[in-house]
C-alpha cells in the first residue's frame, strides 16, 4: 500500500490535519503526519501540540499517494517557506501524483508554484485573488475534486475534504459509509472520481 503525507508545520489548523488523518485511517489508508520542523512535536495555529509521525528530512516522497497541506496561520506561511516540500509537490504534481490542499494553503502554497494555473479550486475566503492572480479558476464552494487535486476552504469542510480524498482512492461507496458512520449526512455527496 502507497503512503500518503500530511504536512505539519507551526501555526497549522488542528481540525484540517487531525480530522483528515483520522478519516484517512477509518478507511485503511497509510498516512502520515509529518512535521516540516526540526523536532516532530508541531505546535497547532490554537496552541495544540501534536507529536508527527515523522519529520519531512525523513521521507522519500518518490512512492507518495497524496501530498496533502492543512491551513492555518502562519502555517500556511510557513509550509510555503519550506523548499523540500515545495520541491516534493512540484515534482508529484508534474508526474500526475495528487495533491490536497485545504484554507489557505490552496492561496498561499500551491497558486504560487502554479499548481493551480486553469484548474478549479476554492480557498479560504479572503485568499480568492492570490489563487485568480496565479491563475486558478476559482469557485464558491467547500470543496472542489478533480482527479488529482482536492482542495476545501476551511475548518468546515474538513470531513468532507477528507471524505473526497478517501472517494478519490478507495470509491465513493467507502467514503459515504465512512459518512455516514460519523453521523455525517450530507443529501448528495458528490465525488467526481
């Protein structure tokens, strides 16, 4: 089985990461939470510290499923500044690897490294112009999945963001009997896989 990566970094949105992570392993994917720090303990954008699986210096992202970017600040900011992952999501994306991104990272990380250019997207609202500048077209809407990239706009929408990434990998069957054992009900959950 592939392995997939979550990104942590100081200043990240606690619900994003933790609730992706664990709606990941409900459906039997190997994740990993990994922290872009020096020290695999990252402290969350409201003070939650969270020991990561590992640290990104660790990590050959060759076999990678998903590289997937929670929001936050700064931790948008500071996954942004760090050029190993910047590196990784520009060499997965070039080889059709799939990427998601949730709040602000959609604006602040991928846009600028042109992971977004003519692709639909959404962001945290606020962030629209940054993702338009570089070329994204964006739409008003929680979340957006296409075959590759999955992005969301905020805390909000983290199950369902979570949900598409499992819908993406294992069917939508899974994802809305993961739904639905979260007591997570949505009339029509699309997935466009």
């Amino acid at each position: 089985m592939t392995t997939s990566y979550i990104f942590l970094a100081t200043g990240f949105e606690e619900i994003e990461a933790l609730t992706t992570v664990d709606i990941m392993r409900r459906a039997g994917m190997h994740v990993l939470t990994v922290s872009i720090e020096d020290t695999p303990q990252v402290a969350g954008a409201h003070g939650i510290p969270v020991v990561a699986d590992t640290c990104i210096s660790d990590i050959d992202f060759s076999q990678a499923e998903w590289l997937i970017l929670p929001g936050g600040m700064p931790g948008a900011t500071n996954l942004a500044a760090c050029a190993p992952l910047c590196d990784a999501l520009k060499a997965h994306a070039a080889k059709g690897g799939k990427i998601a991104a949730i709040c602000a990272s959609p604006a602040v990380v991928l846009a600028p490294l042109g992971l977004l250019a003519k692709k639909d997207a959404t962001c945290y609202p606020g962030f629209e112009a940054v993702c338009s500048t570089h070329g994204a077209i964006l739409r008003d809407t929680p979340v957006i999945a296409l075959p590759t990239l999955v992005t969301a706009n905020g805390p909000a929408a983290s199950m369902a963001f979570a949900l598409s990434i499992v819908a993406n990998t294992l069917g939508a069957p899974l994802a809305q009997e993961i739904g639905q054992g979260l007591l997570f009900y949505k009339k029509t959950m699309n997935f466009y896989f």
